[in-house]
C-alpha cells in the first residue's frame, strides 16, 4: 500500500522523490506538514495529490490578510426563520486541510488552527467539536523575504510534525512537466490506491516499529545539544524529541524494516528540527541550519 502511495504521489509530483517519501512517512506518523518554497513550485498540488490518493475528504483555505479567526473554524449563523443561532462548521471539519499561504493571514487567524492541530477539536460557541480521526493539515508557506507575509509564531511552528520544500525542477524534470500537462493536468487522473481506513491501521503498526533504548538516548543527545548551542536563540523543545522518534518509525516502515537504525534518524532529523531551532544570528538564514549539521557531526552515533 505505502509503495503504491509513494508511486502515485511520484506521478503527480515528477522529480521529487525524496520530497514525496518525506509527505507519506509525515502521513503515517499521523503529523501536520508545513511546506516552504516559493510560488508555483507543485505544493498546493501536492496536498490535492495526497487527499485524492488516499480517498480522503479535501478543503483548502486561501489565507489571506483579512481572513478571520471564524472563516477557518466556523461558528454561531443567525437563522432569520426561526430566530435561533446555528453552528455552521468551517472547513477545518475534513481529513486533508490545505492551508494555502498560512503566513499571509494575520497572527490571530493563524492560531486559530493551533487547537485544530494539537487536541484534533474545534471549540465553537462553547462547544467542543471532534475533528475526523484522519486528519492532516498540509500548510504552504511563502519565504519571510516575500512582501505581505506574517512569521509562523514559535508555537505555531511546534505543531508541524516536518518541515519540507519542494524547490526548482531539474531542466529534464521540467521538460517532463510541460508534456504531461499537454494533454491536461496529470492530477485529474489519480484515484485512490488507499482508504483513510487503511492509514488509519497502517499508522498503528508504525507506533509497533522498535527503536532501541540506545537510539532513543542519541534522539535525547541531539535535542538537548541544541540547548547547550551558545549560538541558539531557541532550541528544540521534547516535542522535537518526540517527533524524531514517530518520523524515524515511519522512515523504517517505509523502507519495509520493523526496527529503526541511526540512518533513520539522521535522514529526517532536518525535516524536523530545522523550523523548531532558531540561531540568534537572524541575519544569516543558514544559521540555524549550519548549527543543525554540526550538531549531527558532534553527537557520537550509537554502535
């Protein structure tokens, strides 16, 4: 099934291997996904990929600057007929959110997402509303040098499970994109090779996956060297820690093993930390990401 996923998502998003294989582990270890890059890079196609592949319910909001906090959750609609308020749910109630452009709304309506993302409910009119049991958001993000942009709050930027970039095609890539959508857009073809149903199971079996007690002790070493960093302003929270070890479990059952190697948690350790350590240099945007590597380097791997 995951193979069959990966190959399909593969279809849509052509030359993104790597980009792909990161989206489903983030699916299966049941986190929310924050994709940066720049416009027209495939990320809003990704989201629509990922929901029809999977045969789940789809929304997308197109944040904007005057988007409010109740266009996202929903709320109170007077009902001039009866006299009565309604509770008209927002399209946060689904399985796959597309939360396109998420830091071109203001801060307000950006948390209005946070409890969505943490406690999978939506409290409305004092009322708490369960979200379905799937349920993912896929939030794109334009670069901070963009016009008109607001920065994700630290808190905000803790709730995503990864953080991803699609990034430019290659020419022969780019080649393969225009054919494709000669003859209309390749998106419009896929149909689901799984059910939420099945992602559902799949994602208990991925918790199942071992991760040795010495793994776990080099997942604590690389959180909280991020702390003793004299170059960080914020470093990784036990979330980070947490969510290391739920991507590394995905990486494993992706690659068809029941137990997770140190390879597993270096290839998702940027995907997960690099939005959650911030460098106090924030005038070099590699920093964070310089200071990321050499952690890496330092922290001894278990034998």
């Amino acid at each position: 099934m995951v193979k069959d996923l990966i190959h399909a998502l593969e279809g849509v998003l052509l030359g993104k291997p790597e980009t792909v294989e990161l989206l489903v582990m983030a699916l299966l270890a049941d986190g929310h996904v924050l994709v940066e890059d720049v416009p027209g890079t495939g990320k809003t196609t990704l989201a629509k990929a990922l929901a029809a592949a999977i045969g789940a319910d789809f929304a997308r909001i197109q944040f904007t600057p005057d988007l409010l906090p109740a266009d996202v959750t929903g709320g109170a609609v007077f009902k001039a007929n009866t006299g009565d308020f309604e509770i008209r749910k927002g399209p946060v109630f689904t399985q796959v959110l597309l939360a396109d452009e998420i830091n071109r709304a203001s801060p307000r309506t950006q948390s209005a997402l946070l409890e969505a993302m943490e406690e999978r409910q939506v409290s409305l009119e004092g009322q708490r509303y369960k979200l379905p049991e799937l349920f993912m958001v896929l939030a794109t993000e334009n670069p901070v040098e963009f016009h008109g942009v607001f920065p994700l709050p630290e808190a905000q930027m803790d709730r995503f499970l990864v953080r991803i970039s699609v990034g430019y095609p290659t020419a022969e890539t780019e080649l393969e994109i225009l054919r494709a959508h000669r003859g209309g857009r390749p998106i419009d073809s896929l149909t689901a090779v799984t059910t939420p149903e099945a992602i559902l199971k799949t994602r208990s079996e991925v918790q199942k996956i071992h991760i040795d007690e010495a793994l776990e002790r080099y997942v604590i070493s690389l959180v909280q060297a991020t702390r003793n960093d004299g170059g960080v302003r914020l470093a990784a929270s036990p979330r980070a820690g947490m969510n290391l070890v739920r991507m590394a479990q995905a990486c494993a059952f992706v690659d068809g093993r029941d137990f997770v190697n140190p390879d597993d948690i270096q290839r998702v350790f940027f995907p997960v930390m690099e939005h959650r350590v911030f460098a106090k240099d924030t005038g070099n945007p590699e920093a964070s990401k310089k200071i990321l590597q050499g952690i890496l380097k330092q922290v001894a791997i278990p034998k």
